[in-house]
C-alpha cells in the first residue's frame, strides 16, 4: 500500500468517516506487520496533539461570557417568573411606546437606600440587563439595567402606591386619583397625575423627565420644595434646588429600546447620548475645535455594537478616534 | 442573580462554554489578533441568541459555528485591509507567534515542533485541517463549508497528515522510539 493511502485510511478512521470495506483494510494492514501499527500509533497522536496544539490560547471564558450577557437583550418570554416577587408578573405583549396612551416621565438619583419595615419587601434586582416588569396594580416598570425597585406589599393596602427606586427605570402606572402612585428615590418623591414614567436615580441629584403626561416632583426632606413637570421637560433635583430645562433629545429612552436615532444633532449631543446608552465614557477631545463639537449628525442605529458606531461617526465626521483607559476619545489628525 | 435561569438560557450557557475557547483559538488563526477574535465569536453568539435560538439545541450547532467565524473572520480580514482603521494604543495583539515559533532551542519540544509544521502547511490543506481539527467536522461539511468536495477534504486531509508526519521525521523527533518506550 502506498504511503498516501494508508494514512489516509488511519485519518478516516479517526475522523469515524471510514466505512466497512476501509476499517477492513486498514486492520488488514495493522495486522500485516508490527511497524504498521507502531506508525498507526505516531499518525493517531499527531493527530490528537495538532488538536491540543492548536487550542492553545487559554481564552477568559467567564468573563467572555458575563460580557456577552450584559449586551444580551432578553425577551420578556425568558423573564422567569420564578425569580421574581410573587405578586410580580411578566409583562408578555410587546411594550408599546405609544405616547397618545399615556404619559412618560424619566427621573434620575442613586445611593443610600432605605428600608420600608412593612412586610412583605419586593425587590427586583436588573444586575445584569435592563428588565420589564408589571407591577400588581398593573402598572408597568422597565428597570435599566443596576436599577434596583422596591415595594412593599401587593400595592393594594392604603390610601396610595409606593415604591422606591435607585437607578434608572421606565414607569409607565395605572393612573388611579383615588391611590396616587408615588415614586421615592434617595431625595426625592414623584407623584404622578394621570401619567406614565420614566425615573433615573443618580449620584447626588435625581433627574426627571417627562415624556407624556404631568408628575409632581418633590423634595423629600422638605416635600413642600416640590414642582409639577409637564410633557417634554427636563427636572434636577440637586440639593434643595430644581433646574428645569426645556424638551430633551429624542433618546433619553434608547435604552429600552435600543434604537439611537439622532436628526442634525450637534456631534458633542451625540457623543454624550452614545456615552449613556452604551454605559462607556466616550468624549470628545479637550483640543477639538467649537466647530467640530458642532457639526450636525444625522443617523439612526439600531441594535448596532458600539464598535460600529464609533466607526460610522468616524467615516462621517473625519474624525479619528482613540482609547484611552476605558474612554474612547474623538479627535482630529 | 438574575439573568434569566431558563431552559434556553441553559442551553446557551452550555455552547458557550463548551465552544468559546475553541472558536477564539480558531478565529485566531485567522486575525492573530485575541481582542478581535474575541469580539468576533462574541458577536457572533449574541446574533445565535437574537435571531437563532433555535440552533442551541441543534446538532449541527458545530457546522453552524465554525462556518460562521470562519465567514466572519473573512469579513473582518477584509474590513482590515480597506480601512487602515486608527489602532487602539491598548490593542493587544498576540505578541507571541504562537504559530511561528523560531527559537531552534525549542525544537525539542514536539509540540512546539508539531505547530510550526501545521503553520508550513500548504494555505488550502492547512484551512481543510483546522476546520477538522477545530471544528471536528465531518468531511461533508467541511466541504460544504469550504465548497469543494468531499473527495478533496479527504486528499487534503491525508496531505496534511502526511506532510505533519514527514516534517517530524526530519526533525529528527523519534516519535516511534519514544512509543516504543511507552509500550510494554
């Protein structure tokens, strides 16, 4: 037998791809003579150790795959029910983002938490991605991701519906007069009046903004201190003072649907929105010209890695980009 | 806690971690460059997550991931060599060759020696070998993956084993001797 044809006939039966009539030859040839099966034993540990060989590079595999579960967005079929609080439910049907329906509102503000003694404590936890949630007196929270809600009970008990949050997340309540629903951050309670809602809790000051509809927003320390927001505007609360600004970006709410839709908004706008979506600091440089901060973007991304983002603006803008420890930073040749 | 402990999710979890390894090292050979073999075979599980669930459960979830970062990382070589893309200053690329070493002192070492000859192999045998190596495909669907025939894997499959062993021969490793060592 020829060289090329026996090691053929070894390689195809290790690769189980032999037939009948060929594992017959080949144990014809085994049997045919002691150095036969002395090179079948070389041939077959080449062919194990090339395997080895090959699957050197010892890859982080659990960090791969803590990293890919934070992009991972997981339909609200997977949510288990069984990891939730027993009053909390799926929220099954596609979220709709219709703003005729109801009113929305976005607050910001972390740190400290502070217990409710009632029984019965709710705690959803969004560590690793954002999570929907229905809450027993059917109203809807989207938790972005870190957010942590509280509530006490079933929502049913007293004159009104508290929860508390830290984080950012998404509300969208069952308006109720009779049962106001109120939102407690670290310094802040919002009311809301005939309104759906979107609240982030960060650092010292707590941000509202108001997609739809009108929400109280109060000082918590002195409640008194307290404004009422209206559609399309912005609230921080920082210390005891309310700055009010007027419409944000179209954005503030990408995260829950992972769509950035930017319309001939200046470059630095975009820069800060991207930054905020994807949770990784990405500036521009400290020596780019006003005029290149300005420069109007016009794009729409979705569902799209960072990566190519960074890249479109790249190929749009003739900027370059850089990283430096963890921050991606926009610069001009 | 809390990413969803389901079935599905299970199911993925498990692929992953039977496949990461193997596919980075595989996407490796390609890119010479870990991150970007990393962000390929990442990317390429959220697109099986997104869009493709259904092939976690499936046999063929082997043919299915290796066609794929082999397609991938074509792509990528691709996209590398038209946009003379700006380098990250923390890009880490593979500084050790780990498919070329050149050090003779090392030669002893026939694994060592065992990786310079899959790097000396021909460019066609040496895709048909990794895919079957890596992926453990079988011949069909090499084939299929690289559209040529299952003829062909099988002569080009036999090639490289040959050239493998006759690349050791030279070098003088023993392999035989030392098996014959090992036996009783």
């Amino acid at each position: 037998m020829q060289d090329t044809d026996y090691i053929k006939l070894v390689l195809k039966h290790l690769d189980s791809e032999a037939t009948p009539a060929e594992q017959a030859a080949l144990q014809h040839w085994l049997e045919a003579d002691q150095q036969h099966r002395l090179e079948y034993q070389t041939l077959e540990r080449i062919w194990r150790d090339s395997g080895k060989v090959l699957n050197k590079h010892s890859f982080d595999v659990e960090a791969a795959l803590e990293k890919v579960e934070n992009r991972l967005a997981i339909p609200d079929a997977l949510v288990p029910r069984s990891s939730m609080p027993a009053r909390l439910q799926v929220w099954s049907f596609p979220w709709k983002w219709s703003l005729a329906a109801a009113s929305v509102l976005l607050v910001a503000g972390t740190a400290g938490w502070w217990y409710l003694t009632r029984p019965q404590l709710n705690e959803i936890h969004a560590d690793r991605a954002a999570v929907r949630v229905a809450l027993p007196d059917g109203s809807r929270v989207h938790l972005r991701q870190g957010a942590v809600l509280r509530y006490s009970g079933s929502l049913a008990d007293g004159n009104e519906r508290m929860v508390e949050l830290s984080g950012e997340a998404f509300f969208e309540p069952v308006h109720n007069p009779a049962r106001p629903f109120h939102i407690q951050t670290e310094h802040a309670i919002l009311q809301d009046i005939g309104t759906s809602f979107l609240v982030k809790d960060a650092a010292a000051t707590d941000e509202l903004t108001v997609i739809t509809g009108k929400v109280k927003f109060a000082e918590k320390a002195d409640p008194s201190n307290s404004l009422t927001l209206t559609e399309g505007h912005k609230a921080i609360l920082s210390g005891n003072r309310f700055t009010v600004s007027g419409a944000t970006g179209g954005n503030v709410i990408s995260w829950t649907t992972g769509i950035l839709d930017f319309k001939d908004e200046p470059l630095r706008d975009v820069v800060a929105d991207i930054s905020d979506f994807y949770q990784t600091p990405v500036v521009l440089d400290a020596g780019m010209s006003d005029k290149a901060r300005a420069a109007r973007v016009t794009a729409r991304f979705e569902h799209q890695p960072l990566k190519d983002i960074l890249e479109e603006i790249r190929l749009t803008t003739g900027l370059s980009t850089r990283k430096e420890k963890g921050t991606f930073v926009f610069f001009q040749e | 806690m809390p990413f969803p402990d389901t079935e599905p999710y299970r199911q993925f979890q498990v692929v992953f971690k039977t496949y990461y390894n193997l596919l980075c090292n595989y996407a490796l050979t390609f890119t010479k460059d870990a991150d970007a073999s990393e962000d390929i075979v990442q990317d390429l599980f959220i697109k099986i997550w997104e869009q493709r669930r259904e092939l976690l459960q499936e046999a063929s979830i082997r043919y299915y991931l290796f066609t794929a970062i082999r397609n991938n990382c074509i792509t990528w070589l691709r996209r590398e060599k038209q946009l003379a893309t700006v380098p990250w200053n923390d890009h880490q690329t593979i500084s050790q060759p780990a498919y070329y070493p050149e050090e003779p002192a090392e030669e002893k070492d026939e694994r060592l020696l065992l990786e310079r000859a899959i790097s000396q192999l021909p460019p066609k045998c040496k895709e048909v070998f990794l895919l079957s190596r890596f992926g453990k495909l079988s011949y069909k669907e090499i084939a299929a993956t690289l559209d040529i025939s299952p003829k062909t894997v099988e002569n080009q499959l036999g090639k490289a084993l040959k050239m493998l062993r006759a690349f050791l021969k030279e070098c003088g490793v023993c392999l035989t001797l030392i098996l014959v060592a090992i036996l009783p």
